[in-house]
C-alpha cells in the first residue's frame, strides 16, 4: 500500500447511542495498530458525541449538502460537520446517487464545499452489474471520477476514492482480486492524468462486502490502500479484524 493504509467504517442508517460501546471498543483496537488510519462515519445524530468519546478514531459524515447555510430543510453542509470535529465526509455514495438521484457534478459540488469547510473528502465510484456484465465499467468509473472530483490546485492531499462495485454492496459478493486490480490501475491512471504528481498522496478504497474472511486478500492488491466498509463496520469485533488485517506491522 502507497502510504498508512486507511480503513473507513460506513455505518449508514444504522446506530443509536446505545452503539456508542462499540465505537469506544473499536477506538481503543485501534489505538493498538498505529499503522492503520481509522475512520467511521456514523449517522449524523452520532457524530458530535462521537467525537467527544473517542481518541483516535476519525469521525465523518456520509454526505453533506453543497451549500455553507440556507433554506434546505433536513440538509446538513460541510460546515456543521467540521463545527462538530468531523474530519471527513463521504461524498458520492451509490445509495446517494441511486436513491437521491446524486450525478457526478452534485457530487464534485460536495466535495469541494467540504475541502472549504477544511474536511477530507472521500469520493465514492462504481459500476453497476449491468455496466459490468456490458464491458464498461471501466469507462463508467473513468467518467465518474472525471466528473466528480475536485481538481483545485493542491486539493489531492485531502482526497480519498472508494471504489465500491454496486453490485458488491450489502450482498456477500465481492469482486475478485484481479478484477479490483484491474480498476484500481485503471482509477490510479486516471488521478495521475487529473493530479499529476499530486495523485501519489490519494489513496483508493475498496468497498463492498468487505468482512474479515475476505480483507486480508483484498489489501495484499496493487492499489488498495484500505477499505470502505458497511455490515461489518457496526461491531468492534468485525470491524477489528479488518484493521488487523490491514496493519502492516502484522504482515
Ligand atoms: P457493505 O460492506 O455492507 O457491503 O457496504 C459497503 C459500503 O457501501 C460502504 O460504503
């Protein structure tokens, strides 16, 4: 992996306060392997108290609106989530895309209010099955990170890509490591030809069905420099096992 692998827990609408012991288990696992960058991104509702009881964990959003302030009702911006010390935020998600009907410049207009705001961005990407099953995921990935990265001078530092197959998402099936070769080469090909020299610093997730049986074969893949996770986010025991799997000094 290019720099400190970086495992990124996506827990979705999933999680009370009650769920709070199993943040403050997977802080302190972390706090145990150094060599991993350990993120989750809990509801909204979660975020500042999250904050407030872990040590090393980083805490995010899963979305934020484009705009700073305003008459958007039910919407949060980049703005609110540093205030409540988040870190980062998710942009892009396919659940955003799909069910919000999110397209690549909404996207890129998120992203870049959350570079303002000071946050990290991670920018999600992936093909649905009949893109694949069609030939073109690549090129639908491709044109995806083309129209939904930010390319300000110097953004690059501050920017991650999850690439999650939509197809991989909440359903067992995961790609195959010559598959996610294949398009993480192809998304590295593309940073390179938007960031230039700036691309080294972006790392490229993996998301979709990542759990502790699989992890340890994805992160010995060119180009994954971590993982964006969902189901096996949600409790310390899972979601430890993929950052053991991902710590170098374990290797
Ligand atoms: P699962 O790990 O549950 O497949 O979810 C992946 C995902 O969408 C993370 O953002």
């Amino acid at each position: 992996m290019p720099n400190r692998p970086y495992i990124v827990g996506n827990w979705k609408m999933n999680g009370t306060r009650a769920q709070m012991a199993e943040a403050r288990a997977i802080d302190r696992g972390a706090a145990r392997h150094a060599g991993v960058r350990v993120g989750i991104a809990p509801p909204f509702t979660l975020i500042s108290t999250m904050v407030e009881a872990v040590q090393v964990l980083i805490v995010g959003g899963q979305d934020c609106h484009a705009r700073i302030s305003g008459a958007f009702t039910g919407d949060v911006s980049a703005v609110m989530l540093k205030d409540v010390g988040a870190g980062f935020v998710i942009v892009g998600h396919s659940e955003r895309r799909s069910m919000h009907g999110e397209s690549d410049a909404d996207v890129k207009a998120k992203a870049q209010a959350a570079l303002e705001a000071g946050l990290e961005v991670i920018v999600c990407v992936g093909e649905t099955e009949a893109q694949r099953d069609a030939g073109q995921a690549e090129a639908v990935v491709c044109a995806q990170l083309d129209g939904s990265l930010p390319r300000e001078e110097g953004v690059a530092q501050r920017v991650t890509v999850a690439y999650e197959p939509v197809w991989a998402i909440g359903t067992g099936r995961v790609a195959s490591p010559d598959d996610v070769r294949a398009m993480h080469a192809a998304i590295r090909a593309r940073l390179i030809a938007l960031y230039g020299d700036g691309a080294a610093a972006v790392r490229i997730l993996y998301g979709g069905s990542v759990n502790a049986g699989n992890a340890a074969e994805l992160f010995a893949v060119d180009e994954v420099g971590g993982a964006l996770v969902g189901g096996a986010s949600l409790t310390a025991d899972s979601f430890l096992s993929i950052v053991t799997a991902a710590d170098p000094a374990l290797d």
